[in-house]
C-alpha cells in the first residue's frame, strides 16, 4: 500500500526558491502533509528527490519492482525535456500521477510541453503543495 512520491531537479531548495512560483512550503513540509492524509488513507508514503534524471528512472523501476500502488511524481524542468522518465513510465504500469506546483500552461513557453504527460494516468498542477495532497487523493481511489 506503499506510494511512491518522487522528486526532480531544484526541488529540494523549495521553499527558498522562487517562493512567488512555488510557496513557502518546503519539501519535507509536503511529506508531512502526504504523511497525515496517508495515514487516513490507510497507505504509506515513500518521499525521495534527485537532482539526477537516471535516479528518477531507477526509481520508477523500483516503483514497479516493489509493488508500489502508485507513483506521484514532479519530474521538475525533465518534465519538457526527459524521454528517459518517459520511456520509464511506459515500461511500467504501475500508475504515475503528474504533478506540479506552479501552473506550466501559464508560465514560459517552454513549459507549455510536458514529454511525461503521454504516460501519465493524469496530471495536477498549479496548486502548490496541496496539487500533491490532490494526488494522493486520486492515487488512493485507483
Ligand atoms: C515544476 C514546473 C517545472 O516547469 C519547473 O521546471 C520545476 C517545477 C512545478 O512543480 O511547478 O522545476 O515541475
């Protein structure tokens, strides 16, 4: 009953950076949020992050090997740009919920396309740290 929650790049400065964008929460903030709702949920959270694209894929892989019920990433700025958590998430089935803090659609150009979107069972964005209560939410009724 385990979700996977997996983290990208410059996640772990949240907080610090850019809080105009992505809030004041920190990352261990949000764990405490998933932590509490999944307790109520009956499930229980693995929160990791990873400034490095290959452990991202690693992990997905290991969502799948480890029987996790589902996995909640913000794959950061490999969103526009990874095809290896692309390819990952197609070779798993385990479900992948896309998350983001901001709202991409209103921001820069380049964050308009999403290459892990193809794969995704679904996408939430732009309601800061709450987008991955959201998450946890839809994960729990998959
Ligand atoms: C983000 C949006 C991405 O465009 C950006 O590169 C991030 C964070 C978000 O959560 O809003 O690093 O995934």
């Amino acid at each position: 009953n385990t979700i996977y929650v997996l983290n990208g790049p410059n996640l772990n400065l949240l907080g610090l950076r850019e809080p105009e964008i992505y809030g004041d929460d920190t990352l261990d903030d949000i764990a405490g949020m998933l932590e509490d709702r999944a307790r109520e949920l009956d499930l229980r959270i693995d929160m990791r992050q990873s400034n490095h694209e290959g452990h991202l894929v690693d992990w997905l892989h290991e969502a799948q090997a480890e029987g996790a019920r589902a996995v909640i990433l913000n794959a950061g700025a490999y969103t526009h740009s990874s095809i290896a958590i692309l390819d990952a998430m197609k070779a798993i089935v385990t479900p992948v919920i896309e998350v983001h803090l901001s709202n991409p659609h209103a921001r820069e150009r380049f964050r308009h396309h999403s290459h892990i979107s193809k794969a995704a069972k679904g996408t939430i964005a732009g309601f800061g740290a709450l987008s991955y209560v959201l998450a946890l939410e839809a994960a729990a009724r998959l």
